[in-house]
C-alpha cells in the first residue's frame, strides 16, 4: 500500500468526536446562511463532509449498486471485453500506474453533462441507469459548490459550478468494488479533481487522514453520501479549503460481502485555467495558474501519496 509515512490510527469502534468528526449536512435546509457556513467551515478544518437530504432518490442508488454488482459478477472474460481501462473502460488489479495492487476491480466512465461513455460493452439498461445516477450527483456536487461559493462571498455563485455542467467537462465516474475475502485497498491520496461524491454500500474501508497525522475511519453510510473537496477547488480557493487525503483499507477481508463505492468525480474541460478564485485581502497567490490538463498529466506522472500541488507553487 502506498503511504507516505507512518501514522496512527484511531479504532472503528471508538466514535470520532470533536475536531476529528465528520460533518453531517442537511442541503434541505432553508436556513441558507447557516448552511453556506456550515459548507465553508467543512471544507476548511475536514475536507470532507456528510450530506443528508441530497435529493437523489433511493431508486436511482439503489439501480446503480444493482446494475454495478450485475456487471461485476460476470466472468471475468466477458467483463475483459469492457477494458482496459485506458482511461475509461473495466480494470482490475492494478488501482493505476503507480498505485497499489490487488483483487479491486473498477470501471471508469466518461461523465461529462454532453457524453457518459457507456458502450455496447454494458447494457442499454445499464447506460440508462448510469446517465440517470450521474445526472443526478452532479446536481448535488453542483449544489454543494453553489453553497460554498454564497459562503465565500463570491459575487457569483455559479462560478464553481458552471465548470462542471460544462459540455467540455473532464468529469469522470468510478465503481470500486473489492471482494470480500480479499486483502486489497488504495493507497493514500487526494482527488485531483474540485469534488468528489461518494457513496458506498455498507462495508467499512474508507479512511481519511487529519492535519495532524491520525487516520480516522469514516463509517460506511449507504443511505447518505459523502463530499470531499478535491486538489482543484484546495487551488481555486487559494489553500483556504484544503483537499483531504484518503485511503481505503482492506476491511472486507474481514466482511462477508464485498466493499462497493461508487465515485463521481468533478472536473472541468482540460484547457479550464485553474488559479485562486477566492483569496483574502493581503493574502499571497499561492498557486500559479495551470490548466486542467496540466494538472492532470502531472497526477498521472507521480505516486499517489506525493503533495502534486507543490508543482504549481508560486
């Protein structure tokens, strides 16, 4: 597994409290001040939060998780007609160049608002179904961005957004799935992209990793999602939200049911200039501006666990 260096890890069965909690909330909530500052504050001191009440019905996961675990459960030759994953397609054993190894098994996906890449490979049911769940976690990524931007007081509120729902957008998704019985995890990393929405079945692995070096396990929720801020949106902000390092560790080798989680991952259009959006009075630019396609070749030149932010440092 890749890890930068050692640090401790505080036991699933302890509750995480205080500073090392994850935020729940509720984007029903019609107190919008309260929520944009609840979003801020979030992505600022966790970089990660729960979200109760995103809008994505029951129906549409529910599809996805079974369309996914269809897939998965083929033979392994016919799931091979579907890859190799060069990007977007089906891959197994190796997470990525320099990632980790083992039984994790993956498709990636195209999921731009003008293309999901979905081929004759899968079925039509399953294009639908994939479609349908991207629509609508890109809507909560989106909402999720607005929020944040009405919390920085940025005068326009779709400023973040608007990179995602463009038909250009680099925007991608991705099933994980590891088989119960199996030693496999990923190794400890940021998303490069600006968000991350996360929803996984009911099999504990996923861990982040606190500013001050502790692992925290973050207990599976399959009736709710997770949103992580990504490199892009640590850039666009200036370091005032920071991108939370994660992993996910081999728990289902203790389970009797595979660990599903299923990733969309937003991005804007490769030429999409990246540099500080937001940034306090007197406050130094951190990051010169790049391109987003700059920044993602450099993510695929270096190990998972290397601060590829540095490279773009004033």
């Amino acid at each position: 597994m890749v890890v930068s260096c050692p640090a401790r890890v505080i036991s699933s069965k302890k509750k995480t409290r205080g500073r090392h909690g994850i935020p729940t909330i509720d984007l029903s909530s019609e107190d919008r001040a309260r929520l944009s500052d609840q979003v801020v504050k979030a992505c600022e001191e966790v970089g990660i939060f729960k979200v109760v009440n995103h809008g994505v019905s029951d129906k549409t996961v529910a599809s996805m998780e079974m369309e996914a675990l269809s897939f998965f459960s083929k033979p392994a030759a016919e799931k091979r007609r579907a890859g190799p994953a060069t990007p977007f397609g089906y891959g197994c054993n190796a997470i990525g160049c320099n990632g980790d190894k083992g039984d994790l098994e993956y498709i990636l996906l195209e999921a731009n608002p003008g293309s999901i890449s979905p081929t004759a490979h899968y079925s039509l049911n399953f294009r639908c179904v994939v479609r349908d769940y991207v629509d609508a976690v890109r809507n909560v990524a989106c909402e999720v961005l607005e929020v944040a931007a009405e919390g920085l007081r940025v005068q326009d509120k779709r400023v973040f957004s608007r990179m995602l729902r463009d038909p250009q957008s680099d925007s991608c998704f991705r099933v994980n799935h590891y088989p119960h019985n199996a030693s496999s995890s990923f190794g400890e990393h940021t998303d490069p992209q600006i968000l991350t929405v996360l929803r996984s079945n009911d099999v504990d692995g996923l861990q982040i990793r606190t500013r001050d070096g502790l692992w925290v396990p973050v207990p599976a929720d399959p009736k709710h999602m997770f949103v992580m801020v990504g490199d892009a949106f640590e850039a666009l902000t200036n370091g005032r939200f920071r991108s939370v390092r994660h992993r996910v560790v081999g728990s289902c080798s203790l389970s009797l049911k595979a660990r599903t989680s299923m990733m969309y991952f937003g991005a804007p259009g490769l030429n999409a200039v990246i540099s500080p959006l937001v940034s306090p009075p007197h406050t130094r630019v951190l990051y010169k501006p790049f391109t987003w396609g700059e920044y993602k070749q450099a993510v695929y030149s270096l190990r998972l666990a290397h601060n590829r932010l540095a490279l773009f440092n004033n």
